[in-house]
C-alpha cells in the first residue's frame, strides 16, 4: 500500500480542481490534506484559493509538523571536484545534501538535493538543522546566512550582523548555532565573536548577536553574557531542549585553564554552564566536539589514531551522569583516525574515516557497519525532517 502513496496522491491533487471545496467539512479536509506527502500538500496550494490559505495556515503547519514522525539522516557532502574548484558551472560541481532512511537496514537514500543559490566562489556550510529548516553560513566571517526549507523550496537570507571588528581574521573566532525558541516556537541563528587584542594581555571579549526568523531581525546581546576571559571553541556546537551549546574555557586566577559546555537559552536569550566530565590528567587538553545525543548531550575526544572518548550526558543537565565510553578503531587501510559526527535513532555512533567514508559502531557490541556515503572536508551529519516551516514566510524560491 506504501508503494501507491504517491501515486493514489496524485490522482487526488490532479482531481481535486473538480471538488466544490465546500462540499466536505472543513475538519475532515484537513485531516486529508495532512496525510499527503509534502510535495502533493505543495500542490494542494495551486487548486484554490482556499486551500492555499488553508496550507499557508501557521496553525496548519505546525500541525502539520507533529504528524511528522519520520525522521532521516542528513548528509551534507562535498564532492572532491566541488571543493578544489571554486565555480563550477556543471551539477555535479555543487555540495549536495542527501537523505537516508535511518530506521531501514540497508540504509537507503530517500531523496537528495543541492544548494539552494547558483552562487559565485563563495563556499558556504551547515550551520544546524531543526524542523525541517537548514541553516547555512559562509565561511570564515559567517556574515551571511541562509535558513531553507529544500521540501518547499524556499529560504530565506537572513540580514548581515554588525561588521566585524577591525582586527585581521587571525585574532578573532567566530561560533555559530540555530534552534528554536520552545515556548514562542521562533527560529534564531547565534553569532559569537571571540576576539583579543594580541598586542596586550588582555582576556578574550565575546560579543554575542541573535537573529530572529519571527522579527527577520539582529540584535547585539548586552546583558547576561559569559565571564570576561570565556573563549569558545566555535563549531560544531549542540541545539537541544530549547537551547544551544558550544565547548568553551577560560582561565582562572591562577591561570589555570578549564573548559566547560556554554549554553545559551534561546528563549531568555541568557547564558549559562555545564561541568565537563571529570577527564583524566592524560585528556584534560584533548580537544573536545560537542554532540546532540537524544535529549542530552555527548562529548568527543580524538586521544590517537586509533582511540576515539565518546562521554555521553544520559540525564540532561546532571553533570554526575556523565559516562564515558572508548571506541578503538580497527586496523586497516579503511577505518583509522574517526572523526564522529553524531549518532543514529539506535544509538550507533556515526563516525567519518580518512578514506572519508561513513560507518556507523554500536557502542555496546562495536559492531560496524558500513553506510557507504563519501564525504570531502565539512561533512555535517543531523537528523532531519519534513515540514512546512517557512510556507508562511515571505521568503524566495529556490533558483533550482
């Protein structure tokens, strides 16, 4: 029956134009149109008038999202040819984006899309995901971005932060994150400047701004900032619970450096922290890459080519529940130095080797298993779904 949905959804769309849509009861309209793929829903806007307002409806699309259970696995990949060349006129030239299903055995690919611009050589990443939306940032400034729905094809631009300080690049860092607000369901994109005055001894200054979908606006967070001397660790950072979060340290009076997960709540628009797991002496300078795992968090540590710390946060917020957990990479041509990109809906750790391809390591029996997708510098892995978010927006359609 699954095989026809498609099908058995088109024949409803291309027939609907025939329906008096006053003849059914609004309520059981709805709850047919909201059970159709997304793309025969999107079609749904062109019968009339009605239905158009009816899809459009913030009231629709958010209901819409609930239903919304499956969830996939997001790969953004960069063919080899699309990094070393900055333009490329040609398809195969552009970063694309691919599905999978993550609940199906042998992992199958769902659908694949590309960049939502034909933009020139400016290259751009994954900042996050969340309900569908995908934010993308240039690199290095992190001055531009674009928050885009591929399933309707739409996104918008979001409007350029406050210039930069007036320092050359080297001096300052730039971390980004995007989530949404829980309680006014609003999505914000997290800028933060890390930057020092390398001619003084002076502790790093941050300098914190939020865009807003709802008000398509910036603003520059005055109050409730981190201490002076708190420097953050840039990407990847973690959105979970209402709130984002990045790896960050500062030093003590006795100048003693200690790393911590900084957190910013995205409805109070307030920071705050979480305690590191208690490293032993061998890891407490090991870089470190923040994760979301279910509804907590997860830490990774590369200790050697061959030994990977995952610290999982089973109880979010409590810092007692802290577990560690080793994985040791197998010997070989094919799996050595993994770099861990986040996790299934199993709890398989999903891990990207130097032959920049994708397995995925149960943690409990370290079985593996090959996920076959090749990936080229900023691979970015997240879970994903379908939706609507950004039907009622005024945004811009995509140029593919």
């Amino acid at each position: 029956m699954s095989d026809n949905i498609p099908e058995l959804s088109r024949s409803f769309t291309e027939e609907a134009i025939m329906w008096d849509s006053h003849s059914l009861p609004p309520e059981i309209l709805l709850d047919i149109i909201i059970r159709l793929p997304i793309k025969s829903i999107i079609t749904c806007t062109s019968v009339c008038k009605t239905w158009k307002s009816l899809v459009q409806n913030p009231s629709f699309i958010s209901n819409h999202l609930r239903h919304s259970t499956t969830k996939y696995l997001l790969f953004s990949l960069y063919s080899k040819t699309a990094w070393q060349v900055y333009r490329i006129p040609h398809e195969q030239g552009k970063e694309h984006y691919a599905l999978h299903w993550d609940d199906n055995q042998d992992f199958n690919e769902y659908t694949k899309f590309y960049f939502p611009l034909l933009h020139g050589p400016e290259r751009f990443r994954v900042v996050g995901t969340c309900n569908g939306l995908i934010c993308l940032a240039n690199y290095i400034c992190c001055d531009t971005f674009i928050i885009w729905n591929p399933c309707i094809r739409k996104f918008v631009q979001a409007t350029k932060p406050l210039p930069l300080p007036n320092i050359p690049p080297f001096r300052y860092s730039v971390s980004v994150g995007f989530g949404i607000d829980s309680k006014t369901s609003d999505y914000k994109v997290a800028r933060i400047l890390s930057f020092r005055d390398r001619k003084s001894e002076s502790p790093p200054k941050l300098e914190v701004e939020v865009y807003s979908l709802a008000t398509a606006e910036w603003k520059t967070l005055t109050t409730a900032l981190p201490p002076t001397g708190t420097e953050c660790y840039g990407n990847p950072h973690a959105s979970v619970n209402g709130a984002l979060h990045w790896v960050a340290s500062r030093r003590t009076k006795d100048n003693i450096l200690i790393k911590f997960v900084m957190v910013l709540d995205l409805e109070d628009e307030v920071f705050s922290e979480i305690a590191m797991p208690k490293f032993a002496e061998n890891e407490r300078n090991l870089p470190s890459t923040i994760s979301v795992y279910g509804n907590s968090l997860a830490l990774f540590q590369e200790v050697s080519m061959n030994y990977l710390n995952i610290w999982l946060m089973k109880e979010y917020g409590n810092v007692s529940s802290w577990t560690k957990i080793v994985i040791l990479a197998d010997q070989g041509p094919r799996y050595y130095r993994p770099s861990a990109k986040g996790f299934r809906k199993s709890g398989e750790v999903i891990l990207k080797m130097n032959d920049t391809k994708f397995i995925s390591r149960d943690l409990e029996t370290q079985e593996i298993k090959n996920l076959g997708n090749a990936g080229y510098y900023h691979t970015y892995v997240d879970y994903y779904v379908e939706s609507l978010v950004l039907n009622d927006k005024k945004s811009q359609l995509c140029s593919y």
